[in-house]
C-alpha cells in the first residue's frame, strides 16, 4: 500500500516512518482544522485588498494621467508601484504556504483536500486576483470550512469578496429592483440587468451540474435570488468593500428554481443553497470529482456509492465525505493509479526529493516590498507557471482539469524532465546519494527493485534524480 501515500498525500518523506496502517494515518488527518504550519507572518484578505486596490484602482490611474506624454517615465513608475503593492510577493507567499502544508505539515491528506477544493471553487486568472486575492480565500474560505458541512462552504464561497468580484456579481441588478427606476441610470444610460455568470457557475460548477437538467429560467431565476449581493462601494474603497446585502439592487417578487419556489429578500440566498447541495445530482458530481481527483478519470458506480451514502447520512458534513473517499481510495489503489497534475508532481518531487521547497519565512520575508528581487531568489509562482500549472491562474472558472489526457502532453512532460533536472539545485549536499534515493523508493513504491534496477542504468544522481521523478510509477499515484 506504499503507493496510497501519494495518492492521497505526497508520499512519505526521506525523515518519515512509514505508518504501519496506512488507512489510519489518512482518516485521522481529517477530523480537525489545525493552525498553518508556515512559521512567517500570514496577512489577511482584507490587509491583502487594501493592496489590490492601491494596484487597480488607486495610484496607477493617477501616474497614467501624471506620465500620459512620458510612456518611459510611466513604465519606470508603475514598476515601483508594482513593487510597493507586492503584486508579485503575495502570489508568492501564498504559494509558499500551501505547499509548505503539504511537504512539512503532520496533515498532507488534509492539504491535498485542500487543494482539491480550491480548485473545485475555482478562481480563474482575472483582474489580478491571483496577485492578492486567491491565495487568502483559499486560506480564509475553503480551508476553515473542511471539517463544515458542504452547504456551508458553498455559502461562504457564493457570499465571499473573491468571488463576488470573480463572477461579476456587484453588477446584477434586478429589472424591477429600486435601482431600476433611479436617475443616474437613465443619464448614465446605463439600465439594471442581471449578470448570470454567479448564478450559472452555483449550478453548473459549484452545486448541481447540468445532470440536473436545470434550464435558462432556471439560472435566470437564481440570478434574481443572487441580486443584491455584492461589495460595498465607497470613493474611499471602491470595489474593496466588505460584501453585503444591498435591497436596492434585489429583484422584487417570487422565484422558481428547479420547481421550487422562494420569496424575496436576503435570506433566500441560504435557503436555495439548502436545496441545491441537498439535490441528489448534487451529491453525485461532488462523489465524482473526489474520484476523479484521487482515483481515476472514469469513477465507477461503486466508487461513488459511499460517499453519496455519507454526504446523505452526515447532512454533507465534509469530515464524514472526506473519510469515505479516503477509504474508497484506499480500496481502490491497487486496481487504479491517477496522473499527477504537475503541481502534484512537483510537491511530491520537493517532499520525497527533500528539497530545499518552498522558500522559507525567512527567504520570503527578505523579499520584500518596495524593493526588487535579486535573480537568487526564488520565485514560487514563477515556477508554477513554467510547469504549465498555478493553481491560481485557471483559465476558465471550472479550474484546472482533473483528466490525464490534459496533462500528457509532449510539451508538458517536457517541462517535468526539464524541472527534475533542474531540482538538483535545490537539493542538500548530503541527499545527494545512492543510499538516499534507495531510501525514499523503499519507503514510496510497492515495487523498489524494479525502479532501483532501472534507476543503476545511470551512474550520475542528477540523472537518477530525473530519471525517477519521471518515471511511470512516479507520474502516476
């Protein structure tokens, strides 16, 4: 079962006991939401959106106009103001905390769950989001809610800012809302129309799926509902305020979704989700997306049967749908091995390679704002693009595919070769043996002499080290 610790995890690294019962180790990850293991200073989302705002709507649009006639001058400027708003330092820093959980913390399943979900709630690569914003909601929003009931992580994820502003949704305004009827729209010829994009991705993306054969009324129906719930604005924050429920821009009046109905007003918002994440179609794409992300890229009925039966049993508590996917993996593992996304791969070469990855809170903390970093220093995000993989940076609002056959590309295997390669920098002086990589195939495959035996096709560990961390049985988990 060497193999169940990276399927579910990121393998077993080289200081690490192998848990004689590996079911256990997993299950008993899950129960509690402990603190960060990252060591440094954590900023909050609402710290980190005073500095989104200095970037996009603040001081840029003030050196536009200063600099219209000097492009240079407004280059040079911008740059400064890129570096005094850290739009490249958070994007880092976030990403040195979430793969901090997953090579250093004492609860790698739960991060790797983590990481799931925060790619089921997708925040895709607007508005320079991932900059500032992505990371904390990951933090803020998904994380604390992993041992919460479904139904409340959906809820904190359709009220939060960063979704909020992802789907646009400040700018639904009910045809028949207070607002409608307002001046400044008829001057600004500017009439209140509803935008579906929120109420579209809670049904196709975040709830139900289009198994539920919801239609066009259906969505618009939602987007009634959703009318309202959007960031306050003021000249001082514009779009950065804290969310909330503004009457005005709600759509008076009955709604019908999927045959029910629901009255006017704030609270109809909780009582629609209610019913999605309670629908069986519901309960089925989240069954489906957990085994398609840990098991295979075709779930069987079987698979999904025990944590249909726990999010029913538990009322969705995420503990109870945790666990039986856990099991269901744990069952399933010799008969299936799933394609590592490379961000996956690349955690689980720094964990079983025992990189010098991520860079440390002391690293991080010396790249600080207002000053520009020197070509030493190691850039997180930069990486992750190179993979062809920033979990920040999704192209699309239903995240990154969960399908090998996106991920098998030439070019993108290409790119493993190049950052096992490449690894070898990061590596400890010591590490750098035989005896080292004898170590952490034992600990991590079912079959170590096979791979120790192709491995002694090379005399030199840089090409062991690339030659395991491409390997078939270490793509796949």
């Amino acid at each position: 079962m060497k193999n169940f610790f990276r399927k579910v995890a990121f393998g077993i690294g080289p200081n690490e006991e192998v848990p004689s019962d590996p079911l256990s180790w997993a299950l008993n990850q899950l129960n509690e939401i402990p603190e960060l293991s990252w060591k440094g200073k954590i900023y909050s989302e609402k710290e980190l959106r005073n500095y989104y705002k200095d970037w996009v709507y603040g001081d840029r649009k003030v050196l536009r106009k200063k600099y219209k006639d000097n492009k240079t001058l407004y280059k040079t400027h911008k740059d400064i103001l890129r570096r005094d708003t850290g739009q490249k330092f958070w994007e880092s820093l976030e990403i040195s905390i979430r793969h901090n959980e997953g090579i250093n913390s004492i609860h790698p399943v739960l991060a790797k769950l983590w990481m799931f979900w925060g790619n089921f709630f997708a925040i895709s690569d607007k508005d320079f989001l991932a900059n500032y914003s992505t990371g904390p909601y990951h933090r803020e929003i998904i994380r604390p809610n992993l041992n919460q009931s479904f139904e409340k992580m959906v809820y904190d994820v359709t009220t939060s800012w960063a979704m909020i502003h992802h789907l646009d949704n400040s700018e639904s305004a009910g045809p028949k809302s207070i607002t409608a009827s307002e001046d400044w729209r008829r001057k600004k010829k500017r009439p209140a129309t509803i935008n579906e994009n929120h109420a579209r991705e809670l049904l196709e993306l975040h709830t139900v799926s289009p198994k539920a054969g919801y239609t066009q009324e259906d969505v618009i129906q939602l987007a009634y509902i959703m009318t309202g719930w959007q960031q306050r604005w003021s000249k001082k924050k514009l779009e950065t305020g804290n969310v909330w429920f503004n009457s005005e821009y709600h759509q008076p009046g009955k709604k019908n979704v999927l045959g029910r109905e629901y009255k006017k007003g704030k609270k109809s918002l909780a009582v629609v989700i209610k019913d999605l994440v309670n629908h069986p179609d519901c309960r089925e794409f989240v069954a489906e997306r957990l085994c398609r992300y840990l098991i295979t890229d075709e779930p069987t009925k079987e698979m999904k049967r025990p944590i249909i039966n726990a999010f029913k049993k538990s009322d969705g508590n995420l503990t109870e749908i945790h666990k039986a996917a856990i099991k269901v993996a744990f069952d399933f593992n010799d008969k299936y091995k799933k394609f590592q996304t490379p961000e996956n791969w690349f955690i689980q070469v720094a964990k079983l390679g025992d990189l010098q990855w991520p860079p440390s809170p002391e690293e991080m903390s010396s790249y600080e704002l207002g000053t520009k970093p020197t070509k030493k220093q190691r850039s997180p995000e930069r990486l992750l693009r190179n993979i062809g993989h920033h979990p920040y940076r999704a192209k699309q609002p239903n995240g990154w595919s969960d399908h090998s056959d996106d991920w098998i590309s030439p070019e993108l295997l290409i790119r493993r070769l190049v950052y096992a390669k490449l690894s070898n920098s990061f590596s400890k002086m010591e590490n750098n043996n035989e005896k080292y990589y004898q170590n952490i195939i034992e600990k991590n495959f079912d079959n170590p002499d096979k791979i120790i035996k192709y491995l002694s096709q090379k005399n030199r560990i840089i090409e062991k080290q690339t030659l395991l961390f491409n390997h078939p049985e270490f793509l796949r988990a």
